[in-house]
C-alpha cells in the first residue's frame, strides 16, 4: 500500500506528463469511512450490515469495516484516485470492489465462513491484495491496463479463486493452504507472471487444488512453485514469444502437471518433483524450445507418467527419473533435436523417437528390468543408449542417412538388444560388459559398419554372451572381438564387397 506523500509525488508527475491541470483533477477530496459492527452467539437470530459506497470524482480513499453476521458490503469509485480497504469478519461475507481510471489500490480481508470477495480495477496502475481466511470462501480479481499486480492468499477448505488480467507487465499470485482448492489465473500482454508461487520458501499446501494459467504474449512466466499435497491439477498454457513454464519444488502423489507451449524461445522446467503415480505431459510446438534448460527437469517416484513432445526447430531435453515403473515418452519431431534421458530405478519403460534431420538422443537407465527404445527417422541423427543392471531390454532402431549408434551394456541377462539401421553410411558400435547378454544388429543399406578392432567398439567380454550380425546391402564391414567364455557369433552378409572379421578369445 502507497503512502500518501508518495502517491501525491506521483501523482504530479504523472498529470504533468499528460498535460492535465491538477485543479482539473484535484477539486475534491472524498474519503469514506464505514464501520459496522453486529455481533451474534450461536442460537441468534440477528441478521444486519449492508453498506453501499459510491465516488465518483478525484483522490477518493474508502475504509469499510463490518464485524458481524449477514453482511454485505458494495465500493464504486470512478475517476483519478481511488483507494479501498475493505476488513470483513463473521459469517456470509459478500464484498464487491469496482474502481475505474487511474490509480487504485484495493486490499480486502476476511475471515470467516461462506465469503465472496469481487475486485475489478482499469487502466493504469492498479494493485489488489485478498487475504481470506475460513471455507467456502471465493475471490475474483479483474484488471485491465498496464503494470498491475495481483495477490490472493486462502486459508481453509473449498476455496476458490481466479486472476484474470489484461495488458503489460502484470503479477499475479495465487498462495493457499487447505483443501478443494481451485485457482484460474489468465493474463492478456507482455512480461506477465502467473502464480501459486511461494510468497517465502514455505509450501503451497493442500489437496486437491486445481491451478490453470494461460497466458498469451511476450516473456510470460507461469509458475507452479512449492506445493505439498496429493490430487492437485496443474495446467500451464502459453502461447508467445520467450515463455517459461515452471514447475518447481513439488511434493505429493496423484498430480496432474501439463505445460503446452506455442511460439519462440520456451521453456518448460520441472525440478525438485517428489511424488509417486503423477501425469507429466509437456508439449511444445515452435522454435528453440527447451525442456530443462540450466536445470535438467526431474521427478522422483514411482508409477510415473511422462509425456514430452516437441515440434519445431532447435529443440532440447534434459530429463531424468529417479523411481520404480515409470513410463517415459519423447517425440521430437523437426531440425536439430537434442535429447538426454536418464532412469535410475526397475521396471521403467523409456520411449524416444525424433523425426527431423540433426537429431542427437541419448538414453541410460540404471536398474532391473527397464525397457529402453531409441527411434530416429531423418537425417545425420545420432543415438546411444546404455543400460547398467540385469534383466534389461534395449532397441535401437534408425532409419535415414549418416547415422549412428552406440550401445552399451553393464550387467547380467540382458536379453533382447536390438539395433537396426536402414539407410546410408550407418555405423554401429556395442560395448557389451557382463554374462548371458543377447544381442542382435541388423542393417540394411549401404556402408554400414558394426565396428571393432584397431578403431574402437564391438567389445564384448564375459560368459554365455549371444551376438547376431545380419547386413544387407554395400559395402558393409564387421569387424570385432569377443573376450569370454561359452560366447557365441553368428555373421550374416548378403550383398557386394561386404568385409567379416570375428575373433573370440
């Protein structure tokens, strides 16, 4: 809130730059005071407080204060300078703000059951501030202009309520600590923040909470920060230049988070997620977007869902998975596509497929019993995928032209890796450490080479491993070693001037 002498300083500057006279604006000075007060035990019957303030002119100032029962309270000012404070406390609470131009600032509390709070400010400079403490309790804020900020902080169960504002530079917050929470915040312009972001480092806690944030223009934030509770329903919808979608410090099971981006320059962060059977589904459709960033995107639990797919140019990912049964997909579809996924935990399954030219994936889990595929159809792509544990599936599969493979694999009983290459110069390397490994390359087209000797890869050392080689095609080459005992290599080459070289030790 605004001291006087300030807003008065401010005032000034602002009627001199638009080339009003201040007499024009300043002949009158309102100011309201209204103070009720009806107070009832349980078993009265006493029904009382309706107050009703209108201005319409210059500098108004209105304080309204009811303490008691079935109250009611309406503000109206319109004109240059309005301030309301509102402070309501009992039982069926409705109050209603309305200013229109220039300067406002609202701050409205209350405390008690059945609330209804109702705030709409215009053009230029308009600040809100809703603190509502009890059940069933509701806030609107609406605001149209320029550099406006929005605050609403709800305490207790079945709480409600929504942030819509219009044009540039505009906060807003949502904060509860309850049950059955649902907050709506939209914002029209440029440099917007949305909210359920921590006013402090403690949590954003409750159950149950449904948090929508749409924004649509330039440099927007969307954030969902600090929240501890199960059941919460997180949705963030940009569409503009330079967005960020912010998912941060979140702690609880049965969550849904969906972050859609449309434009240039986005980013989508989920850091510090702890929580097990969540829905995680980022879609980003545009240029030079980024799911990570500076800050790899990770969530730890199990029974996980997670979606990502991005569509455009120059895209990123950086994902990691720390948990049980969790169920990883990436779509990448467009030019120059970077990806890094890393699972540390059993039974995860990891699906990654890029469609475009200058792909790059890279694929590791860590664990039992995960299944990892690695799609890549276009050009000059590049794919690695790497296990460490036992009971392992790996797939690697590549259609296009320049490609390469790299497959590794640390441990026992890792049946059925596959890797399969169609299209031009394919090169494939394996890297296989540990006893009873199957592994299976097929490649069909021309150059391709499976790798080994002098120059690197095709290394496998242990005992009972499996190795199956088909080529079909030009110029294929496999070379090799094999260090172990009871290993077995089978070499299939069906074209012109194909070159095998086995050794086993």
């Amino acid at each position: 809130m605004k001291t006087q002498t300030k807003k008065s300083m401010i005032a000034l500057a602002i009627a001199a730059g638009l080339g009003m006279s201040l007499s024009a604006h300043a002949d009158t000075d309102n100011s309201i005071t209204v103070t009720q007060t009806t107070t009832v035990t349980d078993g009265a019957s006493v029904i009382g407080q309706e107050a009703s303030v209108t201005q319409t002119g210059d500098q108004h100032t209105t304080v309204l204060t009811q303490d008691g029962d079935d109250q009611t309270a309406s503000i109206m000012q319109e004109g240059w300078w309005a301030e309301a404070y509102v402070n309501s406390k009992g039982q069926g609470n409705n109050v209603e703000v309305n200013q229109a131009d220039l300067w406002h600032i609202a701050d409205v509390k209350i405390e008690g059951d059945g609330n209804e709070a109702l705030v709409e400010q215009k053009d230029f400079f308009n600040e809100t501030s809703i603190i509502i403490t009890g059940t069933e309790n509701g806030a609107d804020v609406y605001q149209d202009g320029g550099q406006n900020e929005a605050a609403v902080e709800l305490l207790g169960d079945n709480n409600s309520a929504a942030i819509t504002q219009e044009g540039d530079q505009n906060f807003g917050v949502f904060r509860v600590e309850g049950n059955g929470n649902d907050g709506d915040i939209t914002q029209y312009g440029n440099n917007n923040t949305a909210g359920l972001v921590s006013l402090d480092i403690t949590p954003n806690i409750g159950n149950n909470n449904d948090v929508e944030v749409y924004q649509e223009g330039d440099n927007n934030l969307g954030a969902v920060k600090g929240v501890l509770g199960d059941n919460n329903n997180f949705v963030v919808n940009q569409e503009g230049n330079s967005n960020t979608g912010f998912v941060y410090s979140l702690t609880g099971s049965d969550n849904e988070i969906e972050i859609g981006q449309e434009g240039n320059n986005n980013t989508a962060y989920l850091a510090l997620t702890n929580g097990d059977d969540n829905d995680v589904e980022i879609t980003q459709d545009g240029n030079s977007n980024t799911v990570g960033d500076t800050l790899i995107a990770d969530i730890q639990g199990n029974d996980n869902n997670i979606d990502l797919e991005q569509e455009g140019n120059n895209n990123s990912t950086e994902f990691q998975v720390w948990g049980n049964e969790n169920d990883i997909d990436l779509d990448q579809e467009g030019n120059t596509n970077f990806a890094t996924f890393g699972a540390y935990g059993d039974d995860n399954d990891i699906d990654m497929s890029s469609d475009g030219n200058d792909n790059q994936i890279f694929a590791f889990a860590d664990g039992e019993d995960n299944d990892l595929e690695v799609h890549q159809d276009g050009d000059t792509n590049y794919g690695y995928a790497g296990v460490e544990g036992s009971d392992n599936e790996v797939d690697i599969d590549q259609d296009g032209a320049e490609n390469e493979a790299l497959v590794t694999v640390v441990g026992f009983d890792n049946t059925d890796v596959e890797a399969t290459q169609e299209g031009d110069l394919n090169l494939i390397d394996l890297i296989i450490t540990g006893d009873e490994n199957s592994s299976i390359i097929t490649q069909v087209g021309d150059r391709n080479w499976v790798g080994g000797e002098d120059e690197s890869a095709f290394a496998v050392n242990g005992t009972g491993n499996s190795l199956m080689i088909a080529q079909t095609g030009n110029d294929n080459l496999v070379t090799g070693s094999q260090t172990g005992t009871a290993n077995s290599i089978t070499v299939t080459q069906t074209g012109e001037f194909n070159t095998a070289t086995v050794m086993q030790n």
